[in-house]
C-alpha cells in the first residue's frame, strides 16, 4: 500500500483527536496573532467613546442565549469594560428569557474589576418579555416598561436613573443577540424614535446587518468572535475574543491542510492504480 494511500486509509479518530489538540492548546499558550480592527467595529468602539463620564446612560441589551453566548458575551464583557474604564453609565436588561443570568454575570464580573458602584455606575434593569412592545415603550417612559429595577428597587430610588425618562436621555442603545432581537432594535428604536443603535451578532448573521450599516440604521456592527476580538485590541483588554480567535485560526488552517492533503492523495492515489491497470495490459 502507498504512503497515499495510507493517508486515505487513516482512521478519523486520529483527524478527530488532533483537531481537539489543536483547539485546545492555543486557550493555554496563546500564539498573539494579529487581530486586525475593520472599520464596523472601530465605528461602534467610537460611538461609545464618544459617551460622556458620570452622565446619560448606555443602553446595553444582552439579547443572547447560552447557545450563542461563547461568541456574544466576549462583547458583552468588552464593552462594560469600555465603558466602566472611562466611568460612562450602563443600563442592562434583556429581551431574551434565558439572558437574565447572563446579563448579570456579566456585569457583575466587570463591575467587581472596576470596583463600580450599583445605582451609580451601573444599573441592572432585568428581563422584559416580548420585542416590539417594550423597545416601543422605552420610547415613551422607560418607567412604564422598568418601574423597577431586576431586584425590586424603583426606578425614582436609583440616582443614575434620575432624569432618564426615555430614548431623549439615552445617547445608544447596543443589542447582543443571536437572534432577530437586532432587527427589532431597528425597527422600534431608530425607525421611529431616532435612537442610535449599534449591534453584536453571531457571526453567521453578520452579512444580515451590513444594509442595516450602510444606511446608517445602526452606528456600528460586532460579527462573532472576531468582532469580539477586534472591540478587545481597541480597549486594550485581551480576553475570550482574543483566545478564541487564536484557536479559531489555527482550527481553520488545520483543516485547509488536511483537504490539500486529502485531495493530492486521492489523485495520486488514482493516477498509481490507472497507471497500474495500463501495465496489465
């Protein structure tokens, strides 16, 4: 038997531990590639730049599930970082109904790295059920929607929720989410409020929102784990993003390996028996 023909023969157990090898490794010896920044994201990172310290507060809505959370919450983290690093206020809440522990874990894991104060930096409003009907009533009073907030303190009781009354006091909205929740924010929000809105997607729907970019429906777009990564190298914070983007990398050059060498055995391997079925004759 040839070499190639070996490599056909080869049991895919053997593809199928090498490929966890090279997923595993780069989360414990990072390889620092390169992570260059597209202009989506830096327009998002900007766009929250540009938020003023100690004053109207960033809307931010954690719209995921742990499903599409390994791609989502590095985003997430990301950007309470960004905003917690120059003291811009955060609201959070969510749309989606297995989000309300994801949220909070998020924002209470920066909020421990930032030493910032609930009620004052931050606020965590909770979970509202349904789509159109609360992004609507946001518009209107966010007390008809949050009376109070995910622990059952009232709004008028939260001094950085003082004077915030709807869209008017919230310079941007940022939805995570991995489903249609973006869209929504579009449609309810911006359509006929105005509001600025930025977006972080999975990177399967990120070729969804790029109309939506071009428009200027939404300020800024993070696809995947790679928007992730990139909104990290622009806070200067490497975190999930950054790693899984080193271990993506590497997964996907394995694989483009293995089918140029999958396709040079296969012709070889046909080449040798057609060259061998000419010499019988």
């Amino acid at each position: 038997m040839s070499g190639f023909q070996k490599l056909l023969d080869i049991d895919r157990r053997w593809i199928f531990l090498a490929i966890a090898i090279a997923v595993v490794v780069p989360f414990f010896k990072p390889l620092g590639l390169p992570v260059v920044v597209t202009e989506p994201v830096r327009n998002l990172y900007e766009a929250v730049d540009e938020l003023q310290p100690n004053s109207q507060p960033l809307l931010l809505a954690s719209d995921y599930a742990p499903s599409t959370s390994p791609e989502l919450e590095p985003m997430s983290l990301a950007i309470l970082r960004h905003c917690m690093s120059r003291d811009v206020n955060v609201a959070v809440m969510t749309l989606h109904p297995a989000g309300f522990g994801l949220a909070q874990r998020a924002i209470g894991q920066v909020a421990a790295e930032y030493e910032a104060v609930y009620g004052e930096d931050y606020v965590f409003l909770g979970f509202q059920p349904g789509v159109s009907a609360p992004i609507l009533g946001l518009g209107v009073a966010i007390t008809n929607i949050f009376p109070e907030d995910a622990y059952g303190t009232p709004l008028s009781d939260i001094p950085m929720m003082e004077g915030i009354r709807n869209y008017d006091d919230i310079p941007l909205v940022i939805t995570l989410a991995g489903w249609s929740a973006a869209e929504a924010w579009v449609y309810y929000a911006y359509q006929p409020y105005g509001q600025r809105v930025g977006a972080g997607v999975t990177a399967v729907m990120a070729t969804d929102y790029y109309p939506y970019l071009d428009t200027g429906q939404l300020v800024g777009l993070l696809g995947g784990m790679r928007g992730a990564a990139e909104y990290e190298v622009l806070v200067e914070r490497e975190g999930k993003g950054v790693l899984g983007m080193d271990s993506q990398s590497v997964i996907h050059l394995f694989i483009i390996v293995l089918i140029i060498l999958g396709n040079v055995a296969y012709f070889m391997t046909r080449k040798s028996r057609r060259l061998a079925a000419q010499g019988k004759e």
